[in-house]
C-alpha cells in the first residue's frame, strides 16, 4: 500500500491522484444530492458538489496543502454554518438526529448530572419518540450539548460547530508531524475531504472529532510523546466506545515501545500513557454511573446490542447485519462472529505487539474495519475511522516519521 501511494504522490507531484479524488468526490456529491432520501444529506451535496468543482479546476495551480484545507472548508465546513443558520431559523430537516441527540446530552446533563434517560422514563414515551430518547455514547460527549442547553437555539450552539473546532484543532496540530514525510497531504485528505468525512461533519459529525482525536494520538506515538498521547485517546474513549479498541492497541505500543533515551517519556512510556488513556473514560464515567448506572447500561450497552426497547436504525448491508437479519439466530452468530474476530486480533497484538505508531495504525484499521463488517448494526459512515488510520499508517511509516527497528514483529508491518 505504501508503494502505491508513493508511486500515486509521484505522478506530477500528487496532483493526478488529486484531481481524480476532487472529480470522484464531486460525483459522488452531485449523486448525493438527486437521489438521497436523507434531506441533510441532499443539502451538503447541493453546496459540496461546487466546492470539489472548483478543486479539480485549482489542482494544477494552487499548493496542494493549502488547496486540500480551502476544499474542507468549502465541502464541509461552509455547508455545516449553512446547515447550522437553516436549522437556526427554524428548518427541521437540516441536520441528522445524532445532532439533537447530544444536545438533549447537554441538556439532560446540565439539568439532571446525567445525559441519559432510563428504561422505565424512556417506556413512557410516546412510541415515536423513543428512538431519540436513546444516547447510545459514551458521557463526554454531552460536552458538545451544553452550548445550546446554556446559551439557547443559535447557530454557534448547534453541536456540529462545536464538533468541527475539535476536529479541525486535533487534525491541524497531528498534521504537524506528518509535514516531512511526503504523504502529508493525503492524510489530511483522509480525514477531511474524503466524502463520508466531509457529509458526515456537515449533516452530523459526532464521529469526526473521535477520529481526530484518535489520529492526533497515533502521531504523538509516532515522536514518542505517550503522555500527551493518553490524553487525546482518553479524551476520544470519554465521547464514543468506537475508541476503546484505539486505547487497547496504543496502550500495547507503549508496553512494547523503547524509546530514545532523550525523549520525555524514556523508560516508561505506558507509565505516561495509561492515566490519560484509562483516567478520562473513566472521570467522564463517574457522574453518569453516580445518578442512574442502569441508565447508562441501558443506553451505551443494551441498545447498540439490540435489547434495547426500540431497534437501532443503523443497518447498512455489511455481512453482520445480513447474518443477523436473515439467518435464525443469526443476531448471536454475528456476534460470535465479532467476538471471534476480536479474540484473534488480541492473540495478534501479544504474540507480535506493534512497535511503531505506523504498525500500530494498521492494527486500529484492520481491527475496526473487520469490526464494522460483523457488528449486526452499523453504518456506511463508519468505514471513515479504517480509511484515515490506514492512510495515515501509511504517511507514519515514511523515514521521517516513526522508522520501524529491525526487532520489529508486527504482523502488518510495512
């Protein structure tokens, strides 16, 4: 993979490849908005279709960093403030039911110390309002919510805004140690500009500042500063379970890393990764667990495993949802299945622990991706999390990042 993409960044400096992801994700846009049935969606085509036009006509002339952070603004961020001002003045269809959801967080969090609602308060809903009612994350997320529950209904108080200065600072200051390695560009490219990046900040962005977070992490590994790595994976683990299997894999990097006698972490580099990592999940863990710890459960564990009172409305064709759906029993052969698949990748990470932040890449992206193929509910828009970290594992690997040591032994090293 590496090859290739080096061989791609060659062809007239990168600009090639450029072009045809700029032409590629135009089409998709221009398709998203004639015959998406998710009205957000339709409108983030409407405005992003323009924006990666005017990319490919400015990828011969303009620096190609520069070009690929002007292109996120206008595919992403332009119209997530458009979306925002709409659903401001009063449109309802401007933004995915995610988005309302962490503001209810916020809400339920400033009002009552815990942003979720337990089974017997969410049964006495009406019918068509349980599904809403569900916040299938983890406490810190809530955070994005409080400006609207504070501040009232503004478009600076919609969460996307708040998601979006999270994504854009973790993804700029990760950038920094990839602006050597000659794939810097497709990285930030990966995490910003790629459709299913830039549709899903703009119409409802919860993942967006998970994953940047999570990639922020992986660079600091990468110059081996595991303190301030802890952190930042502590802080995405605190607002979606999606970044537990990132602690796991980084937290074996740290065990295994032995780095330079110079660096602040020397010696003892899980000594300085774990309290961010474990600490922050389990500081934003506490309130909720101190209200109603049945709450939490029936919110973060039993919904996403479909004993919740209603159904999960993330059900995109991968082969875990086909088992569950069609096969008898083929909720718990799914789930044998994704616990099968995470028993293998654990026996992988102790008999051949990454050992480079690039090793330790591949593994989230090879381990999140068979992860996202078996769970019986998921979504498309998942498959953002495996793309950026194996791009991104990718640019880690160049000389100037993390080299790989010769003792090395991780199964997918470059």
């Amino acid at each position: 993979m590496a090859r290739l993409l080096t061989r791609a960044d060659q062809a007239a400096g990168g600009r090639i490849l450029d072009a045809a992801l700029y032409a590629l994700s135009g089409l998709f846009a221009l398709v998203t908005t004639l015959s998406s049935t998710l009205l957000p969606h339709r409108a983030w085509g409407s405005v992003a279709a323009w924006g990666y036009l005017a990319a490919l006509l400015l990828t011969p002339f303009v620096h190609r960093l520069l070009l690929t952070w002007a292109t996120f603004a206008a595919v992403s961020l332009l119209p997530l403030v458009i979306q925002a001002v709409q659903r401001a003045g009063g449109r309802l269809d401007r933004a995915q039911e995610e988005v309302s959801v962490v503001e209810e967080m916020g809400h339920g969090l400033a009002s009552t110390g815990s942003p979720y609602l337990s089974r017997a308060d969410i049964a006495a809903l009406p019918a068509q309002d349980q599904l809403d009612a569900y916040h299938p994350y983890q406490p810190g997320m809530a955070v994005f919510g409080l400006p609207r529950a504070w501040f009232g209904d503004f478009w600076w108080t919609d969460s996307r805004v708040w998601f979006a200065v999270v994504m854009v600072g973790a993804v700029a200051w990760a950038t920094r140690f990839l602006l050597t390695t000659g794939l810097e560009v497709r990285a930030l490219q990966a995490a910003t500009i790629f459709p299913v990046c830039a549709l899903t900040l703009a119409t409802g962005g919860d993942d967006m500042p998970v994953l940047a977070l999570c990639l922020l992490s992986i660079a600091f590994c990468a110059r081996h500063r595991f303190g301030a790595a802890g952190l930042a994976v502590g802080a995405a683990a605190a607002l979606k379970p999606f970044a537990f299997p990132v602690v796991i894999v980084l937290a074996v990097l740290a065990f295994a890393t032995r780095p330079p006698r110079n660096s602040p972490d020397a010696g003892r580099p899980w000594r300085r990764f774990l309290p961010g990592a474990v600490g922050l999940p389990v500081l934003a863990l506490v309130p909720a667990l101190l209200v109603n710890a049945d709450a939490y459960v029936e919110n973060v564990v039993r919904f996403p495993l479909g004993h919740g009172l209603v159904s999960s409305p993330a059900q995109s064709p991968f082969p875990g949802y086909l088992i569950a759906s069609s096969v008898p029993g083929g909720r718990y052969v799914a789930l044998g299945l994704l616990v099968l698949a995470g028993l293998t990748i654990a026996a992988l990470l102790l008999r051949r622990p990454p050992r480079t932040a690039a090793s330790a890449a591949l593994f989230c992206g090879y381990g999140l991706l068979t992860a996202i193929l078996l769970m019986p509910t998921t979504r498309f828009g998942y498959l953002l999390y495996p793309i950026a970290f194996l791009v991104w594992a990718t640019a880690l690997s160049r000389p100037t990042a993390t080299s790989a040591p010769r003792r090395d032994t991780a199964l997918y090293r470059q």
